[in-house]
C-alpha cells in the first residue's frame, strides 16, 4: 500500500500483517467458540501477569485504555473511602480528573515529569493520612517515558493495608510485572501496546477478593467492573454489552504470537534492545535524552540538539514519507520529540529511522551544528559505531530483525 508506514509511537504500533488479518472474519458474539476466545485471552493473560486464577482473574473492558482506568477508580473506590494518586506525568494527571470528575475523593502526591515518586514519601502520605484506603499510580509514564519503581510503592501500599492500583498500559508484556507478587490488586492495560493487538479495549488483572469487595460501588453502568466480570463469569466468555469481535479475534493471535517469540522474556528483551540502540545512536546524531536516570524500554523524549532550530511537523512529514511515523514531545517546559520502540519494529527499523534523521539533518542544513560535520555519511558511520557493541550484545533469543 502507498501510505503503508511503521509506527515508532506508544500505541497504536505496528502489528504484523497475521494480526491484521485475523480481523477480515465477522465473528458473531453469541457464538459459544467466540466466547472461548474470550475465555483463551483471560487465562493467558493470568499467565503473563504471573497470577493465580483462584485469587486473580482478568476481566476485558470495551474501549481505550482510560476507559479501563476510568473503570477501576470508579467502580472500586467506595464514596466513603480516599485514593492517594501518585503522578509525574500527563496520565497521572488524568486519573486526577477522572477522580474530580466523578466525585471520588482523593489527594495528590505529584512529583515533576522527569522524577519517579517516592516510595517513602508515599508512607509519609499513608502514615499521616489514614483516612487514605487506595494508592494508584502509573508504571510507564510515556509523557516522558519513565519507568515508575511500582514494586517499591506496593510494598508500602500493602503495608499500610491499602488497595494498590496500577496503570501499566504501556508496560503490560514488555516488562515482566510479577502482579501477585508484588501485591498489586489491579492492573490496567490495553490491546494495542506491548501485546502488539489493535484498539478497542483494555483489561484489567484483578485480585478477586478485591473485585467482590467492590460490588455496588461503581459510579458508572457501562464501566461497572464487577458487573462486567459477574457476566464474564456467568455467561461463560460472554460480553455485557457488545464487545469488539474483531479486536478480540486480532488479540487472541497476538497473544499466540507473543507466546511463540518467547513470552515476556524475549519480548522485553527486543523492546530493550531497540532501546538502548535508539539511545546511543541519537546521542552519536547529538540528541540528548530529557531523562537523566529511570528510562523506561518503551518510548524516549530526544531534546533537540543545542545550536539547532527544528521544524518538527517538517521532521514528522520527511520521516513519514520514507516509512516511519514518530511521535510530539508531551512537556510543556521543553522542546522535544518521542520514539517509541515497541511494536512489530526490530533493531534494523532503528538503524533506519536513525539514518532517516541524519538524513533530514543534512539537507535542511541542521547537521554540522549537531554533530560538527555536515556529511551524511559520517554521522551514519559514527551512529553504526555507536550501536555495534549493543547489537553484539544481544541476549540470545532475542529478535534482531523480524
């Protein structure tokens, strides 16, 4: 196709054409065999997240993945009960507004968007506010792609006798999260990110006890969570309200898919991969990254080389016509751009877009200021130099072209 492009972006990504194609099948819902692809899904993804079906379940929510964050914060939070939201970026701050927005009581712990939240300053929180029965708090923050210490939060949640909630959307099956192990009592994430499906809805691991505990509690019909996981039960595999059949039938192969690759292990090990090339051949291009420590695998915001004035809309159109779609900078205080590393993209799509970049640089004049040559060729041959000892030191199993 002529606008056939990759996605270097956090979700939506690129998925491979098997993906794809599993949704030219119209799939009634009432089918007993669609809703055992219903069932398959939940059991696998118990399985990634490393829980037992007989404390944890999994329960499939129609719509983004806000709508499955939505969906806890209002279904699991009692009027009579507070939530304690801790943020560094612009999807923590999201769960902010859901909370004002359906009246769910809750205080603000917000750290700036290139630092990760204490796990003692949350105990301080917890120690001085007992009234506080819930912690939430997001594990990829991909407004500047930090990766939050969620393990370390958990344990002070649990201690404090809390409710721990976290949104992994972009994390879930490209960083092993032990969700039992380390006392997470929900997990949210979505079809179209590291388990490499398309949008249309989220899911939400769930320590069963939890769950029971929140009937009657929810603020919405349609997003009520036990209600959807009562029904999931019930009827077998079977959907409230109409689900996406086309979305599910395209997750439940990626969820194969991912299995074949090797599970999480191979598929973390890819995404970090891509990462650490992405990072060392942009620093060789002369970007530095907006994070000085805690960088997630996922998505990396680039600062635009000093010296240098970038057009990023020119940037994003160049990029784009030549294979690749990238990704707006999120911070409101820097100029910057993101790359995302997960999806169907492998270390010879970093090379690529790399030498895509480079390319742009030499002919809209930007190089010499950057690197201090204006050859094309030489920014290329010191970006190889900079990657090669990162692809020789490739774990074994790990993917490096598709």
């Amino acid at each position: 196709m002529a606008n056939e492009y990759k996605l270097l972006t956090p979700g939506p990504l690129t998925t491979t054409r098997t993906v794809k194609e599993e949704m030219l099948f119209d799939h009634c819902t009432w089918d007993e065999d669609y809703q055992q692809i219903t069932q398959k899904i939940r059991r696998q993804l118990l399985e990634l997240a490393h829980c037992d079906p007989a404390d944890y379940t999994a329960v499939l929510m129609q719509g983004s993945g806000t709508f499955g964050v939505e969906s806890v914060l209002t279904s699991v939070i009692g009027k009579d009960e507070k939530v304690l939201l801790c943020t560094n970026g612009a999807y923590g701050d999201r769960q902010v507004k859901i909370c004002e927005h359906a009246g769910i009581n809750y205080v603000q712990y917000a750290e700036p968007y290139d630092r990760i939240p204490d796990a003692g300053k949350v105990e301080e929180y917890l120690r001085n506010d007992p009234s506080i029965t819930h912690v939430s708090m997001i594990h990829s923050e991909t407004t500047s792609g930090l990766l939050n210490d969620i393990a370390a939060v958990a344990t002070v949640a649990k201690a404090h006798g809390c409710t721990f909630m976290v949104d992994a959307m972009s994390s879930f099956g490209g960083v092993d999260i032990p969700v039992a192990g380390w006392g997470i009592d929900f997990l949210v994430s979505s079809a179209n990110k590291c388990i490499q499906g398309v949008p249309g809805f989220s899911f939400i691991i769930c320590n069963k006890a939890k769950l029971e505990a929140s009937k009657g509690k929810a603020r919405s019909l349609s997003l009520d969570l036990w209600d959807q996981w009562n029904t999931l039960e019930k009827a077998n595999g079977k959907w409230r309200y109409t689900s996406p059949t086309h979305v599910v039938l395209a997750f439940s192969k990626a969820l194969d898919e991912m299995f074949a690759e090797g599970g999480i292990p191979a598929r973390s090990g890819r995404y970090a991969l891509n990462n650490r090339l992405l990072i060392a051949r942009m620093k060789a291009l002369g970007f530095r990254t907006f994070l000085a420590e805690h960088q997630g695998p996922i998505i990396t915001t680039f600062l635009y080389p000093e010296g240098t004035k970038f057009d990023f809309h020119d940037m994003y159109e160049f990029i784009k016509e030549r294979g690749y779609a990238i990704y707006p900078g999120k911070l409101t205080t820097e100029e910057t751009f993101r790359l995302g590393n997960i999806g169907e993209i492998y270390t010879d799509d970093i090379e690529k877009v790399t030498e895509l970049l480079a390319l742009y640089m030499g002919e809209r004049g930007l190089l010499s200021a950057a690197t201090g040559s204006d050859s094309v060729p030489a920014a290329i041959a010191a970006m190889d130099a900079a990657g090669e000892p990162i692809k020789a030191a490739a774990p074994a199993g790990v993917k490096l072209v598709a």
